[in-house]
C-alpha cells in the first residue's frame, strides 16, 4: 500500500510581504493583522485533491529575505517547487523575489513556481505597475494579484502550484 501523496512547498520572499499570512489564509482560513515574524522556518500542512488524487502540502514558510543572499539552501531542499511573494505596495520586494528565482535556479534548478502580488487589498497603495506584471507574465510565469486579508486568489495560487508539482 503507498502512502499519501506528499510534496515540499516552500514560500519565499522578502521580510513582510505576507507569506506568513497567506499561509494562515490557505491553511487556516484565517487572517491576523497581528505581525509575526518567522524566525528560521515554520512549516504547515494542508490537504488539497487535485486531478482526482489527494495530496499533502507541506508548507515551508522560510524567513523573510533582505536580498543579500542569506537564503539557506538547506530548507529548499526536497522541495517540489515555490510560491514566490512580493508585496505589491512596495516594489523592492519584486527585486527580491527576482533575485530568490535566481538563487532557487542556480541551487535546484528549474521547479515549479508561482509568483503572488500580495496585499492587492490596499489599491491605494498598489505600487507593481500592469506593464511590470505584463513582463513578468511574458516569462510564461503565473503572476496574480492576491490578498492573505481577503483571500483573494490564494486558494488558486496553491491548487495551481500543486497541479503544476505533480504533473
């Protein structure tokens, strides 16, 4: 008899982009205002059915990044592929999340990801113009707006990312 399906996701990003937050949000269908900040890396599970076949996420949710490369390549290791988050008010976080890709690339090679523009709830302060999304979509990536307050699209950047990892 095998066992349940298992893949290693992990979540990468700058310091306070709201990895942490949409991953409350998928797991929990929760969401807190309350700033936590994820010291090394904590992990979740979430059951999810794709195509038929039911799966477990193991969700890494990896300290925020500052862009010097202090990504530990440890954690990223058996992992099937990424949700790459950006804040969407604070354009920055984008090089960040650019510069993660690479590093990702260079230590695992090329895996499964999907980008999340998060905090899309605050347009007034929205910063990643459509051009900038438009490039980034050119790539053939899966970029989308999202919100860890509404749950805005973060059910959908999981389910993909977990059709995407089993395919």
């Amino acid at each position: 008899m095998t066992g349940m399906l298992q893949k290693k996701i992990c979540m990468l990003g700058a310091f306070s982009v709201g990895k942490t937050s949409l991953v409350r949000r998928f797991v929990e269908s929760v969401f807190s205002d309350t700033y936590l900040t994820t010291v090394g890396v904590k992990i979740d599970k979430k059951t999810v059915n794709v195509s038929g076949r039911t799966m477990n996420l193991i969700l890494w949710d990896i300290a925020g990044e500052d862009g010097t490369g202090s990504l530990r390549v440890s954690y990223l290791r058996g992992t099937a592929g990424y949700v790459l988050v950006v804040d969407g008010t604070r354009p920055a976080t984008l090089e960040v999340a650019l510069s993660l890709r690479e590093r990702v690339n260079a230590d695992c090679g090329p895996l499964p990801f999907v980008m999340l523009l998060n905090k899309h709830d605050l347009v007034e302060h929205w910063a990643v113009s459509d051009a900038d999304i438009g490039a980034l979509r050119d790539n053939g990536w899966w970029v989308q707006p999202s919100s860890a307050r509404t749950g805005e699209r973060v059910d959908e950047a999981f389910e993909r990312l977990a059709l995407d990892v089993t395919s």
